[in-house]
C-alpha cells in the first residue's frame, strides 16, 4: 500500500526522504506515476488536478502540504467521502508571523516612504507614530491569525481581529460574525487577511469592504489571492482611499507578466512564500496522520466539510 505525492512547487525526493525517516517502509509515488491505482492508500498534495483524487478508489486519508485546503476544495470530483487533513506546523505558522510583522512594520515606519526618499537622494526624517495608535486589524483568527495578533499586540499595536465564532485571545479585541465586520473594518489602519479561502470569504475585500477601512489604511494579504477583488484593490489605492497593498497571494500565480501589481508604485508583492512548508518539520505529522488512517482513526486537522475549512 503506497502514498501518491503530487505537487508542482515542493520537491518529491525531499519529502520521501523525510517521511520515510519516520517509516522506513512507506512506499512513495510521485504523480502521475500512480502505478495500480487500487494501491494508493494515502495522497500528499498540493493543487491536486481536478479529478486526480477520485481515480484513487481506496484512498483513505487527503493530506495538503499546506495550511490551506481551497486547492483540495477546488475539485469538484474530490471525493466526499475520504477524510482531509490541513497541516498545522509551528515551523509554518512562525513563518507566517515572521512575514506578517515584517509587512506591518515596514508600513508601520513607513519604509516605502524612505526608499521613495533614497531614489531621489533626500533626507527627510519623520517622527512615526506611537505603535499603540496603530490600529492593526486580523481577518482570521486560527491558529497562524491568532499567532499574528498575539505577536503583534506583544509590540504594542492596537490590535483587533475578525473570526465567525467569538475567540478570547489576551490582548487582541475580538470582533465575530459577518454582522460585526464592518466596525472591525472601521478601526483598522493596517488590515492583515489570514482567513480561509471558502465560499463565504471569496472576493471578501472588495469595493464596499474596502471603503468602510479608515482613510489611507493599508492591507497586507497572505490568505489567498481569492480574497481580493483585484480591480476594486487597485480603484481603491488609485483613488486615495488606501495608501497601498504588501501581497503573498494572488488570484492567478503566478501572476501574469501584464498584471497591474507588478508595477504598481504603492503595491509591495512577493510570490506566496510567507510561509513555506518545511518536509523535516511537516513530516511527523503526515506520518502520525497515515498511522492513524491505517488504524481506522480520524486524521489530526481534520477539515469540516461543512465550513470549508
Ligand atoms: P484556521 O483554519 O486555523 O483559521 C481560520 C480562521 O478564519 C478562523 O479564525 C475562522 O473563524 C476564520 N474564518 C473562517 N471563515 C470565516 C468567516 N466566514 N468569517 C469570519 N471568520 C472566518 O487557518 P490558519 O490560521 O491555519 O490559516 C489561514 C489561511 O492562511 C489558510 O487557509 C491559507 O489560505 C493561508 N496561508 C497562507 C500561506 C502563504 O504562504 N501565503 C501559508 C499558510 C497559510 P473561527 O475561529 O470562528 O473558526
Ligand atoms: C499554505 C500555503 O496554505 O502555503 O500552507 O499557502
């Protein structure tokens, strides 16, 4: 009985190797090399082809290679009955804090504003403001949101954030429910989006989102490209309402050579690597999750169907 990997951005040998460090006898194929389908037990995948999974007739466990599942979800053959799991990963969840402060406080003292200054040679000091009057707002408040906000509220921004069902989290106002967004909006300067990509947060930052944010707020997206509505991001920022964007994620990626944001002046992008799932890291996991399919068990991180995350 075999594991079928699949991923056009993260190295077969690599995870072979970390799995089979942990189960020396795991057999490991790499798509499409399937071999007899009826064998292939387990899938470690990211951005699965559609229909790949349903010609796998006696899987028992989906495992993304990500925090994410919308490339799962994705599939409109994915077979319902197969349990899939999410990965939860300190090393991948550190990442992701480590990259959203970067971009909070690289707009928090205004680091665009200086190298503007740098390419015309000027020196032009400006005090920035008190960190606790920067409003920071969380969309997302699982385990990397939650991460977030702590870190950041650890600096001493205002931090506030966003979730469906209320969350207590020490120094962090919450705000809960599609009723409670737009005050959550309202007093948030620089907004973060680390929400799931479903049915209910598609295109959640559009046009109407985006004019109840404060004046010359900012918005920094590591959740998926599908959250943005593109066009109404860029009328936003051209008509003054937003002072500008710090994108990992992108509707199409990579993104298309002719795409607006690549040379957008107040548009700060790089090609999703907030967070990188590490093998070594990730590994034990994926393995305890095969154990426990095998076992008959629910896998850890189990995704509810339902919620789509
Ligand atoms: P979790 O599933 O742990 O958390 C999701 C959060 O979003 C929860 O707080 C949830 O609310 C909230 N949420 C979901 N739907 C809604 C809604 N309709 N309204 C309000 N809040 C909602 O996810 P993670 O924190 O692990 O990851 C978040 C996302 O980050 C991933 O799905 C992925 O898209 C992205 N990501 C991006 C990476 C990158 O490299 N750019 C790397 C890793 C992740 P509640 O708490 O009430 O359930
Ligand atoms: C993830 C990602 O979901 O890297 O883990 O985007």
């Amino acid at each position: 009985m075999a594991l079928l990997f699949m991923s056009d951005s993260d190295d077969p040998k690599v995870w072979a190797e970390a799995l089979r460090a942990l189960e020396p006898g795991l057999e490991v194929r790499v798509w499409p090399d399937v071999g007899v389908a009826e064998e292939i037990e387990f899938a470690l995948v990211w951005l699965p082809p559609p229909g790949m999974l349903a010609g796998l007739p006696k899987l028992k466990l989906i495992q993304s290679l990500g925090a994410g599942i919308d490339h799962i979800f994705s599939d409109p053959e994915l077979p319902r009955d197969v349990p899939v799991a999410r990965l939860v990963d300190d090393d991948l969840t550190r990442q992701m804090v480590e990259y959203v402060t970067l971009a909070v406080l690289s707009r928090h003292r205004r680091i665009d504003r200086y190298r503007a200054l740098q390419a015309e040679r000027r020196w032009r000091p400006s005090r920035p403001v008190p960190m606790s009057a920067s409003r920071v707002g969380v969309l997302g408040l699982g385990v990397i949101g939650a991460a977030a906000a702590t870190a950041l509220a650890g600096l001493g921004f205002a931090v506030a954030g966003w979730s469906r069902a209320p969350r207590q989290i020490d120094g962090v106002e919450n705000f809960a429910g599609a009723e409670r967004l737009d005050a959550f909006l309202a007093r948030s300067d620089i907004l973060v989006c680390l929400l799931p990509l479903t049915p209910e947060t598609e295109g959640v930052l559009n046009a109407r989102t985006l004019g109840a944010l404060p004046k010359g707020a900012y918005v920094v997206n590591v959740g998926r490209g599908g959250h943005v509505v593109e066009a109404d991001l860029i009328d936003a920022i051209d008509g003054g309402h937003l002072s500008g964007a710090w994108l990992d994620v992108f509707r199409s990626e990579p993104l298309p050579s002719d795409h607006p944001f690549w040379s957008h002046p107040s548009v700060t992008m790089t090609p999703h690597i907030s967070g990188l799932t590490e093998p070594v890291s990730a590994a034990a996991q994926v393995i305890e999750n095969i154990r426990r399919a095998r076992r008959g068990q629910l896998p850890l991180h189990r995704v509810d169907l339902s919620a789509g995350y």
